[in-house]
C-alpha cells in the first residue's frame, strides 16, 4: 500500500524545494542590505566567472525591505541559536546596513558578498567579527589595503571571512578567495558585467525591484551548481537546466505583505524552449500549491517573448508566511 | 531327482519374478497416481471473489517467470535477499502465480491497516501439508503457535508478532493469509458474497486495467484517502491534492517490460464529470513532480494525460530503471 510512504516523501520534497526556494529569498533580502551599483547602470563588482549573482537593494525608504530587515532582526533576537554578543552585533550591523549588496557562487563552493562600506566601519568591523566568531579564535587577514578575520573552520557556501577596505567590506565562505577579489575589485577587469549574457537579462528585469539574481550557465556552469542542490533535494527542479543559457529573477518587496516577482529564462536552443516554458510552468503550480495551503493569494503567468521564457508571479497576504521563516 | 529340484528353484524364481514385478507395477502405478492426482487441475475461483467489499483497496500481480520484466525483477529480489540455492529452489517451487490482497484501513491506528494477501499456487497447494512437516524444523516452527479449523478450513496460527502474518488457511488453490486472525475468518465466511471489484465505482477500472501486470484499485468512496491527503497537507502546509475530494476511486497499474522499461497507467475516477477539469491538473502536477524526482535517478518519463467522461487517464513510459533497481 504505497499511499503512506511515497505521500510523506512527495510532501516533505514540496516542502523542502518551496521552502529553500523562500529560504534563499529570505536570506539574500534580509543578509544583504547596502550602498552600489544600481543594477543595469553600473558594473557588477562580482568576477566573470561568476556562476549565480544576486544584488539586492536595501532603500530604506522602501517599505518592504524595511519591513522584513525589522522582523528578521526581532527574530534574531528572540532566536536561541545566537548568543547575547552576537545578537547585539546583529542589531548594530542591521542599523548601519548598505543599501547595495552584491553577492555570488564562485566555483559551486565559495559565496562571496561585496558591499560599499558604510559610514561607521568601526561599527562594520566589531559587528562582523562577533558574528563570524564561533568557538576558536578568528585568524587575521591583511591584504593590499583590507584587514580583516576569517575563521579556520571554513564549510562551503558558509560565510566565515571578512575583510574591510575603506570603499567595501567582502565576506566570503572562502579566506584565498578574498585576495581574488580585492584582485578584481582593484583590477577592474573580468568583470561579470562584461559578460554579454549578464548585459541581457539584466536589460529585460524590472528596473525596480529589491532583489535581483542572475544564474549564468556558460559551459553549463549554472546546471552544475543546481545539480548539486538537487542531489540534496532528490529532485531534478529545472528539466532543462542543460539546455538554458542563462537565468535572471527580480523580487519586488512591495510592503509586508506583497512580492512581485518574474523569473527570465534563456534558452541555448530554439528546439529546447518547450521543456523550458513547461519548467516555468512548474514553478509556478509549485508557488501556487504552497501559497494556495497559506491563504496567500497568488497569480502568475508564463509568456515567451522573443525567446525568453517570462514566468511573472505576484502574492499579496505573506505576512505570516515572513514570520514563520525567520522563525526557521 | 534332479530334474525336481531344477523344477522347485525354476518355480520359486518364477514367484519371486512375479512378486518383483506385482509390487514394482503397484509401486510405479502408486507413483503415477501420486503425481496424477498432485498435478490434477485443481478447482479454483477468482482471488477477487474473497476480497471484501469492506475493503479500502485491492492489490495485484502477477508473478510470471516468462514475462521478462517479472523474471528480472524477482531475480534481483532473490539475488539480494536469497543466498543459499535450496531455499531459492523452494522458492521457486512454491512461487505464486499471483499475488493479491486486500487492504483494511485502521481508523484507530492508521500506520497498521489490516490486510489479506492471496496467494494463487494452484495444484502445488497439495503440497501445503509440507508445511506442518516443516514446522518441526526449529526456524519455522518457532513461527508457528497452532493449527486449528474454522468453518471447514484448516487454519495455521503463527504466534510471533513480528511476523507480518498471523495465520493463513487453504482456500482451493490459494493460500490465504492475513495479519488479523478476525479478518481471516471473515473472509473464509464471505467466499461467496459481494466482493471490493463488484462494486460500481471499482467495477469499470477494474476491466478497464486488468490488462497490467500489477494492478492497485483504491476505494475512496467514504473519504478515507482524502482524509490523508488532508491530514498530511495540512501538516506540511502545502496543498498537493486540493482536488481529492472529487475523487472517488483511483486505479494504478504497472508493467514492467524488462529491467530498463515500465509502462503503467494511473485513472482518478470522480463523482462528476465536472470535476475532471480540476482532478487533471492536479495529475499533470504529479506528473511533472515524478517526472522530475525520477529525473534525478537517471530515469525518463513521457506521460500523457486524458479526460475519458468521470474519469483523468494518467498514461506513462519510463525509460532508465535498471539503475533504480540496483539502488533499491
């Protein structure tokens, strides 16, 4: 009788891709938070090799972010997971937040973010080192013109390193790789806005949203990266991921309780566009199935428009939805 | 003289002769008769018969060496859990036609429904007194608590309770087993009454997939699987089945073609034709959902799916399982 066992594992898979999916959004909007490079005006601070790139922009004359940067915060404070110190360094880093962050997968295993360093690097500084520390001492880092600490114990895509200049702060899961990008930030060469397939679908987001993120899939670079989370989620999430060219998505928080949002997709070949309207698609019954058990009122609608896919989404009612993740 | 005693030793062998070949002919004809009536067709009824109509599913499959599929399937089976060749051979001997079964769902403790299982031996069924000769040997008979008689059957009681089976009886060429001692005796009293595939809702998919190997009929008439569904959504908030309630049977059948191919076909029948709309969304979403967990196994389906007047016709092909049973 199969109903028990394959129901649980179709439900717990739905859970865990729907709720990553939220988990990433949640974190990208409430990590990053700072000063830049407003998309599609200006060069990407990321290199071009880099496989999935977000920016996010924390305007705090935007209501949405501001909204969800308080309750993140609250949570973190209610939160057993952190201690006193770092609960305080939270608080200090939230109030002097960025208003552009910039933020990559470099290699599959290093994450990297770069942001304008604010007026209060003192601040910055004493905040980043409490959160990054954990049990054993940090280790000092001092390179060109950036200072600052990385822990030993590194783990991919983990953020254990910072380091400060007086233009940007780096964090990054990778200590070697915060020379490569002081490299870069100084060289101002192979810049991921160089990239042709970066220049096009930034062209095509919105060009007001809080987040935007674009997944390159240059020698299937981007497919690589997705296979690896998809081994985690026992679940192949984009059929034709091999076959795309490059992916952009752009969140608007719009208040508390609203998003709008469109997912763009490039396909490498004309025949393959079939397979990515019907992942489109997918997503989009995957968002609504989740929405339709929260009482969150949900559209989306997947178009093709000279070659790319557009899956566009709005959801308004998220506001338990918000609280229940960071409570996560 | 002489002559007498060539006379008394010619007749006395003449008697011996014909004693020799008096019990030879009773002993070769004592064997003939033996195995005549061992393999005498037996006289047998269809396993659904005894299948209750109380039942909230019945399952089925044909066990047949020449279907290639079957055949690989069953010696991977004894491959991995069937390590010395006498056993395999007695398996082999007493391999089931078909096995089906009927299923009980247990309101009070729904993780142990009860259940009846059917095994078509046909004529080898004479054999079943082996079995009492094999409880004297002690990795059977610790198994076994008893043998009674119940309403003209003989009945085996096993006592352990870590035996999926309580006790089984020889119904003509079937032997039947069950894991509720009540539920067995139910079913040897209900031989001849109304059966689970007699009723209207089961009847039609019934005929309409005998053709598989490996047939699964669900009776959701009193909303036992939507209440699953319901209970397993609401738990993990997320909506998988939302048009469940209009379901009224559900039918699964399966062939395995070899050990890289099955072929299959799922049909959820509704109360109204105005439902299918609905309940074949929900198939496509499941569609795409197996389609793409199954992806991640190297396996690939194509799948179609049909409205046929109250009914939505899941019909599917999968490629790449021989893969999938090495990692099963």
């Amino acid at each position: 009788m199969p109903y028990g066992a394959n129901y649980k594992r179709q439900e717990s898979l739905m859970k865990k891709v729907t709720e990553q999916c939220f988990l990433i959004t949640a974190a990208v909007i409430t990590l990053f938070i700072t000063p830049s490079l407003a998309r599609g005006e200006e060069e990407s601070l990321l290199h071009r090799d880099t496989l999935v790139a977000f920016h996010i922009i924390n305007s705090p004359k935007d209501p949405g972010v501001s909204w969800l940067l308080t309750n993140w915060l609250s949570q973190i404070k209610a939160s057993k997971k952190f201690l006193p110190e770092q609960k305080h360094a939270f608080s200090d880093l939230f109030k002097i937040m960025p208003k552009d962050i910039e933020g990559g997968i470099i290699n599959k295993d290093i994450l990297v973010i770069i942001a304008p360093v604010p007026s209060n690097s003192n601040t910055l500084k004493d905040a980043l080192f409490k959160i990054i520390k954990k049990i054993k001492p940090l280790e000092k880092f001092n390179y060109k013109e950036y200072k600052g600490y990385y822990r030993a114990d590194e783990t991919k895509l983990r953020l254990s390193g910072f380091a400060v200049s007086e233009n940007y702060v780096i964090l990054t899961s990778n200590s070697g790789y915060i020379k490569q990008t002081v490299d870069i930030l100084k060289g101002k060469k192979q810049r991921l806005s160089d990239d042709s397939r970066y220049e096009e679908i930034m062209a095509l987001l919105p060009s007001k949203s809080d987040i935007t993120l674009f997944a390159n899939n240059k020698d299937r670079g981007f497919s690589k990266v997705l296979k690896e989370w998809e081994k985690q989620w026992k679940m192949t999430v984009f059929l034709s991921a091999p076959y795309l060219d490059s992916m952009g998505l752009s969140f608007d928080v719009i208040d508390g309780d609203k998003i709008k949002g469109v997912f763009i997709f490039k396909c490498l070949q004309k025949e393959k566009i079939p397979d990515v309207l019907d992942d489109a698609k997918f997503l989009g019954e995957v968002f609504r199935r989740k929405f339709a058990k929260e009482k969150i009122k949900y559209t989306s609608n997947v178009t093709l428009k000279n070659d790319f896919v557009f899956l566009d989404l709005e959801a308004s009612g998220l506001k338990p939805l918000w609280v229940k993740l960071f409570n996560q | 003289m002489f002559n007498d005693s060539i006379k008394k030793k010619k007749s006395l062998l003449e008697i011996a002769l014909w004693s020799f070949l008096t019990f030879a002919s009773i002993f070769v004809g004592g064997i003939l008769i033996f195995f005549t009536w061992l393999i005498w067709p037996i006289e047998d009824f269809d396993a659904t018969r005894i299948v209750s109509h109380e039942s909230n599913a019945y399952i089925s499959s044909k066990l047949d060496l020449k279907d290639q599929g079957i055949k690989y399937l069953l010696t991977k089976i004894e491959e991995k859990y069937v390590k010395n060749p006498m056993e395999a051979w007695i398996i082999s001997c007493f391999l089931p036609s078909r096995i089906s079964g009927g299923i009980i769902y247990n309101t009070d403790n729904p993780n142990k429904p009860n259940y009846i299982i059917i095994a078509d031996i046909g004529w080898r069924v004479r054999l079943s007194s082996l079995v009492r000769i094999a409880s004297y040997y002690h990795g059977v008979g610790k198994f076994i608590a008893g043998y009674s008689t119940y309403n003209g059957y003989k009945l085996i009681v096993f006592g352990a309770k870590t035996t999926p089976i309580a006790g089984l009886a020889v119904v003509q060429g079937k032997i039947v087993a069950s894991n509720n001692i009540e539920l067995l005796k139910k079913t040897l009293d209900n031989t001849q009454k109304g059966s689970f595939v007699e009723q209207p809702s089961i009847n039609y998919l019934y005929h309409t997939m005998s053709q598989y190997d490996s047939l699964a009929l669900i009776n959701n008439a009193n909303g036992w699987v939507t209440n699953i569904i319901r209970y397993e959504e609401d738990k993990s908030s997320y909506s998988v089945f939302p048009s469940i309630d209009a379901v009224n049977a559900i039918a699964i059948g399966i062939d395995i073609v070899d050990e890289d191919r099955i072929n299959g076909e799922i049909i959820l029948s509704q109360y109204l034709q105005s439902s299918s709309e609905m309940v074949k969304e929900d198939m496509m979403f499941f569609a795409a959902f197996f389609r793409r967990v199954l992806k991640t196994y190297d396996v690939d389906i194509q799948s179609d799916v049909t409205i046929q007047n109250n009914n939505v016709h899941f019909i599917f092909k999968g490629n790449g399982f021989s893969a999938l049973w090495g990692k099963l």
